[in-house]
C-alpha cells in the first residue's frame, strides 16, 4: 500500500509528464465556475429585452455588446455556459452508464449479443449529426430532449467500446483461471472486467462530452435544439446568424466561449488517453 | 477476388435493412397523425378515417414497414406535408450544390491532410511535427460553424478575395462556380483533414520504422521516393479507413455548412425540414443520406483489396 504522500506526488509526476491535463481542467474549472456563479459576476436578466440599448457594440458598459433585441452579451454568454456544461457532462455520464450496460450485456450473453450489435450497427449507420436532428425533429426542442437524443446517438460507440473490452478480457488468462476457479459471472465483471474497462470508458466519455457540447450548439443553430428562450451558445450564434456580416462579435463570443470550453475538454481526454495508457512509455 | 466483392457487397444489404427499419420506426414514433394533417382544418372525423385508410395508416407496424419498403423500392419515399412534391424530386433539386461542395471537399482534404501527416510522420517530433499537431488539437475542437463564420469574415468581409455566400451551378461556368464553393469546402474539410492528417501520420510512423524502408534507405533512394512509393503505399489502408468512417462528419458538416453559406443543396432542405416538421422529407433524406455512407464505406472496403492484396475475409 503506498502511502498518501507518494500517491501525490505520483499524481503531480503524472501531471508534469501530461501537461495537457492541468491545462484543460483549469480552463474547465474555470468554466464551471462561471456557469455556477454566473448571477454573481455582475450580470443582468439574461432576458431583459431594451429597444433603447439594441446592438451595441462591446463597450464598458456593456463589455461584449447587446444582441438585435437590447439583451446583454455578457449575461447571456455567461448564462449560456450553463446549458453546454449540463448536456455536455449529462450526455457523457448516461451515454457511458448505458454504453457499460448494454456493452456488459453484449459480452457476455451471445444471444443477446446479436440483436443489440445489429441495432447498434444501425444507428451507427446513421451519420450522427443527422442521426440527433432526426430525433429531435420528433419531439420539441428542450434541454432535456437534446440530452436524450445525443446520449442515444453516443450510446452505440460506448457499448462497442466496452463490448470490445469484455470480449478480449474474458481471453486473458487471469480471468480464464476465476472461472476455472468457479467464480461467477457477477463476481468477474465486478473484480476483472469493470477496473479493466474503467479508463477506456473516461477517455471515451471526456471526448463524448466534447462532442455533445458541438452537437448541442450546432442543433441550437439550426433551430433544433435548445428553445430561443433560454440563452445557449448556440442560440446567441443563431440570433446572430443574420446581422453576422455587420455585429460579428454577436456570433464571434458565444464561438470563442464554446471552442475554449471543447478545446480544453479534449486536451483533458487526450492527457488522461496517454496517461492512463500503461503501455505507453516514457 | 470476384467472390469476396459479391459477398461483400450482399453483406451491405442487412446493414441496410436496419438503416432503414431504425429510419421508418423514427417516422412511425413521429408526434401527430399524419392523416389529420393531410386532411386539413375542415375535414370531418370519417374524412380523416379514409384518408387514414386509403394512406393504410390503420395497419400494423410490419405491414405499414413492408408497403414502404415496396415503394422504397421504386424510389418512392413519399410527398413532402408541407409543398405536396415528391420528396425525391425535392431532393433531386437540390443534389447538385450538395455534390459539389462534398466532391470539392474531398479532393481538397485529401491533397492537404496526406502530405500533412506524410511530413508530420517523416519529421516527427521537430517544430513541424509538433506544428502540425497543435493545430490539429485546436481543430478538432472548434466548431465548424464558427470555423465557416470566421473564414467567410477574413476572406470575404475582410479581404474581399472572395464571396460570402450563396451558390452558382457549374452551368454558367467553372469559375464562378469554384469561387463560390472554396471557403465552404474549407469550411467542411477543416475537421475531415485533421482527421486523416492525423491518421496519416500515425499510420506512417509505424511504416518508417519497417525493415524495407530502411532497405529503400539504404540502397540510397531519396527521401521523397522512399515516403511516397514504399511507405505511403504500405500505410494507406488506415487512411482509407478514415475518409470512410469520416464522410459521416462529412455529410453532417453539410448540414451546417449549407446554413452558413446559404447554398440552396440537401444539408439546407433538412434545416428547411426540421423547422417545419416535414417529416417524410426529413425521413427521406436521413434514409439517401445513411445510404450514402453505408455505399462510401462499401467503397473504402473494395478499395482496400486493390491497395492490399493480403486482405481478404
């Protein structure tokens, strides 16, 4: 057993081996922070109309502009951090807990395993932007419809993954030797499989959550996702879309707070592929 | 050789099967009774019965999946709710601007990112390697909206080099017609040619590190030969993979990039489809479009046994 002071200081040398880690979980905190204390930064009602106030400019008082209807940038933007946050974790969370399900399933019971691969290979047929619209052309834009939709767009490639997983494990010799030994099926997944799978699966996740904060402002955009009532980054770029080639700043923001928030979730996922990855060495 | 391409491409056709049963149970579950809308306002409750059974909505799930295969097969996919035209003569309108930009986008993404991930690979580790790289981080995470927003800024607004947006056919002349296609194909490919730049490179370290390349080293052939004759050759069936398992990313961009550039092509019908519930249309083109990527990736996989005669399965 090592102690608590190696153990840190083997995370700290994890951390300078993988820089990108620390890079992107601060940006990510940082994000984070700001959806959670967003009342507290100095913002207004993210919805205050003002046909006094309509598309200013980025000034002091109004430090990223206001939008075709008087709202403030500022507000929204930082409102709007709150709602790729929460679809972009929830997806990555539920896509992966029922990815492990069905993909623990699929590995183990070959029966079962027929019918899902073949419905999974369906949906991944699908190219997956079309794939989300298509669902969400069949119920009405809500946060939680979005999250619906992309967390069964991603659940395909998790059960994959996992399936994967499960399939060359139960040939390794270790868990060959527990069921030799009378172990049972419960018992192998829980001491063999599952810490087996677990860093495939974060790296996967971290990636889905990146992917599904895209997929959320891009259905956003097109007028499929969130509802324009509530402020999404996506949403701000769609009210944007047709004063674009005069107030670019109103598309420009909302792109720069999305990109910086993608960008800093996938350094985090490609620091924790590599770090994670026993085999890589050093 | 002859048997394996019949085998694979009958083995497209379960695929296909489920593409199109997962597509039609997506309709089938679609909110709102389609005979009430075709009815209209001032229908009556027995008008709607016989527009419901002329239609044979009342039938069951696996009867209703077979009479709409039956006319998928003689490519009928069904009348638009909203204009009353048929969805693939809606669609027909509206294939070429789509083909173009998708054609234009292939052939550019493929001339960048290859050489990219070929010098990338050869340099690894330099200020190129890392360059390159960087950038293809950065790129995977900026949307490509904002990617087609900030390009349509620089080049048009800016710079004036180009047009913003909007779509000329190739009938009224090439040039025109390219001018208003490269800043989307750009746009489009931005993700796509990371994607392969990256696959290239990765796929061409392991090669370099071969015995025959270090044969061709050593009999003295250049640089230039050894990377593109011996090792590229060698290392193309990931490349090849990833343009096939990339044309989904592809085929989803045209959706946005269609948005952006106001290009009247099928990316823009599904936006046109979706603010307005039409669901056949929407249907239809989830259907061609899922089609296209299962045939792409049919392709890739023939493609395969000409680059390599060892794979067979």
């Amino acid at each position: 057993m090592r102690s608590e002071g190696s153990r840190l200081s083997a995370a700290l040398k994890q951390m300078r081996r993988h820089p990108t880690i620390p890079f992107g979980a601060t940006v990510l905190v940082a994000m984070v922070a700001i959806a959670i204390f967003a009342p507290l930064l100095g913002t207004i009602d993210p919805t205050a109309t003002s046909l006094a106030r309509r598309l200013r400019e980025p000034s002091a008082q109004f430090i990223f502009g206001t939008d075709m209807l008087g709202r403030d940038l500022y507000s929204r933007v930082l409102y709007g951090a709150r709602i790729s946050l929460l679809v972009g974790f929830s997806v990555a969370v539920f896509s992966s807990i029922g990815g492990l399900f069905l993909g623990l399933i699929a590995g183990f019971i070959k029966r079962v395993d027929v019918v899902v691969m073949r419905v999974m290979d369906g949906l991944m047929s699908i190219p997956s932007m079309l794939l989300a619209i298509a669902l969400m052309a069949l119920t009405k834009g809500s946060v939680i419809n979005v999250i619906v939709a992309l967390t069964i767009v991603e659940i395909p490639r998790v059960t994959r993954l996992v399936r994967s997983t499960v399939l060359s494990l139960r040939e390794q010799p270790y868990v060959e030797a527990a069921i030799a030994a009378g172990a049972s099926t419960p018992r192998i997944i829980v001491r063999h499989i599952l810490p087996n799978s677990l860093s495939p699966l974060i790296v996967q996740a971290t990636y889905i959550c990146a992917a599904a904060m895209v997929t959320e402002a891009v259905l956003s955009f097109i007028g499929a996702g969130t509802p324009p009532i509530t402020p999404s980054w996506g949403n701000i770029m769609a009210e944007g879309r047709t004063l674009w080639q005069l107030k670019f700043y109103i598309v420009l923001i909302p792109a720069a707070f999305l990109s910086a928030t993608v960008l800093a979730v996938n350094l985090l996922g490609d620091g924790l592929r590599d770090a994670l990855d026993p085999r890589r060495i050093y | 050789m002859l048997a394996y391409i019949v085998k694979r491409i009958l083995a497209t056709i379960p695929v296909m099967l489920v593409v199109a049963l997962t597509v039609f149970s997506l309709l089938f579950l679609a909110p709102g009774d389609p005979a009430t809308m075709i009815a209209g306002d001032q229908a009556s409750a027995a008008d709607i019965d016989r527009i419901r059974q002329s239609l044979g909505l009342d039938q069951s799930f696996l009867v209703q999946f077979g009479s709409w295969l039956w006319r998928l097969a003689h490519f009928d996919l069904g009348n638009s709710v909203f204009t009353g035209q048929p969805v693939t003569s809606l669609m027909a309108e509206r294939v070429g601007p789509t083909l173009s930009v998708m054609l234009l986008t292939l052939i550019l993404s493929i001339a960048i990112a290859v050489p990219l991930g070929v010098v990338a690979a050869w340099k690894s580790g330099s200020w190129i390697d890392r360059a390159i790289m960087s950038v293809s981080v950065v790129g995977f995470s900026v949307p490509l909206f904002v990617v087609g927003y900030i390009l349509a800024w620089v080049f048009a607004l800016k710079l004036q080099w180009l047009p913003p947006q909007g779509y000329t056919p190739l009938s009224e002349g090439v040039g025109p017609w390219l001018q208003r296609l490269i800043l989307p194909a750009i746009t489009l490919g931005f993700v796509y040619i990371v994607l392969i730049a990256r696959i290239t490179r990765a796929s061409m370290l392991e090669v370099l590190q071969q015995d025959y390349v270090r044969t061709a080293r050593a009999k003295g052939l250049g640089p230039r030969k050894v990377l593109f004759l011996h090792a590229l050759k060698n290392g193309a069936v990931p490349v090849i993979t990833v343009i096939g398992i990339g044309f989904a990313a592809l085929i989803g961009g045209t959706v946005v990039t269609e948005t952006v550039f106001t290009i009247p092509g099928m990316g823009r019908l599904t936006v046109d489809a979706i603010l307005r519930r039409d669901y056949p249309v929407i249907q239809g083109l989830v259907l061609v479009f899922s089609f296209v990527y299962v045939l792409v990736n049919l392709a890739v996989d023939l493609i395969y046994t000409l680059v390599d005669p060892r794979i067979r399965y």
